[in-house]
C-alpha cells in the first residue's frame, strides 16, 4: 500500500505541473499575438520612415564632411564597440537565452576590441556580468507592452556615447521573432546610421520645410529610436513564443509520465488485489483441510 500512495502522490504532483504548464502555455499564446499586433501596426510608419531617411540621403554625397550630421560620421578606424543586447527578464522560455547569449559571446569574440554593453533583460545583464564584460547601463522589468518612451531611453543611452567618441560603432543584439517555433538572433549596425538605398523615392523631388538639412537632423534621432523599439518588439514576441512552445512540451511530457505512471499504479494495484485475493483462497483452503 505504501507504494500505491507514493505512486499517487507523483501522480498529483504531475497532475498540478500539467495545469501550471498549460496556463502559462495560454497566457503566453494570448501576449504573443497582441506583441505581433503591435509590431505589424508599428511597420507602416517606419517603411514611410525609411523612404523619407532615403531621399534626405541622396543630398548626403555634396554636404560638407564637417556640417554632417553626428549620427552618420564613420570613424575610420573602429576602436570601440557598444552593444545593445536584448533578452527576456524571465526564464521558462526555453532555450532562448542561451541561444542569444552564445551569439552575442561570438559576436564579442569576432571583433577583438573593446566593447561596452547595454543591457535590456535580466538574462543578458546577467550572462554578461558573469562574462567580464563592461555593462555600461542596464533596463530591466520593461514588460510585456513596453510603450515608445520607455524605449527612448535606451536609444538615448547609445547616441550619447557615440556622439561623444565613447563608441565608433554600435550594434543591437536581439532574438528576431519568424514564426510560433523559430527565433532568429539578430544582429544589427544601429550607429552610425546607414541610410537605407531605397529606388522607391528616386526620381521625386520632394519639399522639404524648413530645410533638408534640420528635417534630417530631427529624422536621425527618431530613426534610431524607432529601430530601438522595434527591436524591443520583435524580442518580446520571440519570448512569448518560445514561452509557449516550451511550455507546450512540458505540458506535453506531463501528461506522457501521467500515462506511464498510471499504467504502473494500475498493475500495482492489479498485483495488490492479486495478492490479497490468493492469501483469501489460501486461507479458506487452510480451513477446508482443518
């Protein structure tokens, strides 16, 4: 009897994993697509974005190296580095901290310089302190719904040292959501801005007021903003896919032990009831021969 409750008790314990599993697998579905949601709602704007970046920039080649604006000028000599590194706060989303932590290690490792490092996520923050690595600032607890002026900080952070020579170059790190089941780690070059070389703005000759020149130094800031929070975007809904797959197949494996642990309690008992039956019949027999 004693291993008929053990087996029970397991087969509680599992039982409770399953539900747990099973919530957070709805939940996570339930972020996931309102994530997608903002991040599709969010595209139109920054296509028109990216066409008005690449009409300014076609005047670029005659304007006055030193009158350039900060965010474009490229060092010729690339002396350090600055990394926007984007992950989920929480674990119980498989394994999409380490794949984004391996990436970021090679990526550090491929450029043999000194980097700086900008957090945003507990899981980064934390891999990179273990690292050795100079965090220079950190964000964490953004949330599931991070709005537009929760990121501007962030994009502040990296333009600020990189118009003070702190950073020649800047790139983001993050985990870029393709379908339910795949994310991608991503890697981007943030600064200095390279303008996007779009034909769909060729041939139009645009009015711009007050000037070309202050509507693309208002532009610029914005623009890397944008690329920020897009980013944080296509991170959350990576997490909250890989939320939910991976708790899918907890779920999934919880009820696979519920059916084997079953099958065992009920040979158990079998063999219990058994036993109990055969000492009966011996017993009576044991009377009949008296």
């Amino acid at each position: 009897m004693a291993v008929l409750r053990e087996i029970k008790r397991r087969i509680r314990s599992i039982q409770s994993t399953a539900k747990i599993t099973r919530a957070m697998e709805l939940v996570a579905a339930s972020k996931m697509r309102r994530t997608q949601m903002r991040a599709l709602a969010a595209r139109p704007y920054a296509e028109k974005m990216r066409w008005v970046l690449a009409d300014l920039a076609e005047t670029l080649p005659f304007v006055d190296p030193e009158t350039l604006h900060p965010l474009l000028r490229r060092q010729e000599e690339v002396k350090a580095v600055e990394v926007v590194f984007i992950t989920p706060d929480r674990g119980l989303c498989g394994g999409l901290p380490a794949i984004l932590n391996r990436r970021v290690a090679s990526f550090i490792l491929e450029l043999e310089k000194p980097v700086r490092a900008v957090a945003v996520g507990r899981k980064g923050r934390d891999f990179l302190r273990r690292t050795g690595q100079d965090v220079v600032a950190e964000f964490i607890d953004i949330g599931d719904k991070p709005g537009y002026e929760e990121c501007r900080p962030i994009a502040r952070v990296v333009m600020d040292d990189f118009v003070a020579g702190r950073a020649d170059e800047v790139y983001i790190i993050y985990g870029q959501f393709v379908s339910t089941v795949v994310q991608r780690p991503e890697v981007y070059k943030l600064l200095p801005v390279e303008p996007p070389t779009e034909a769909a703005t060729w041939g139009v000759d645009y009015i711009y007021e007050p000037t070309r020149e202050e509507v693309l130094a208002e532009l610029l800031p914005r623009y890397v903003e944008r690329q920020v929070y897009e980013a944080t975007l296509e991170a959350i809904a990576s997490e909250q896919s890989a939320r939910m797959v991976a708790m899918r197949s907890a779920t999934d494996n919880a009820n696979e032990i519920l059916g084997d642990l079953t099958l065992v309690y009920n040979k158990v008992r079998q063999e219990s009831i058994t036993g109990d039956l055969l000492d009966i019949t011996g017993g009576v027999e044991a009377l009949k021969a008296e």
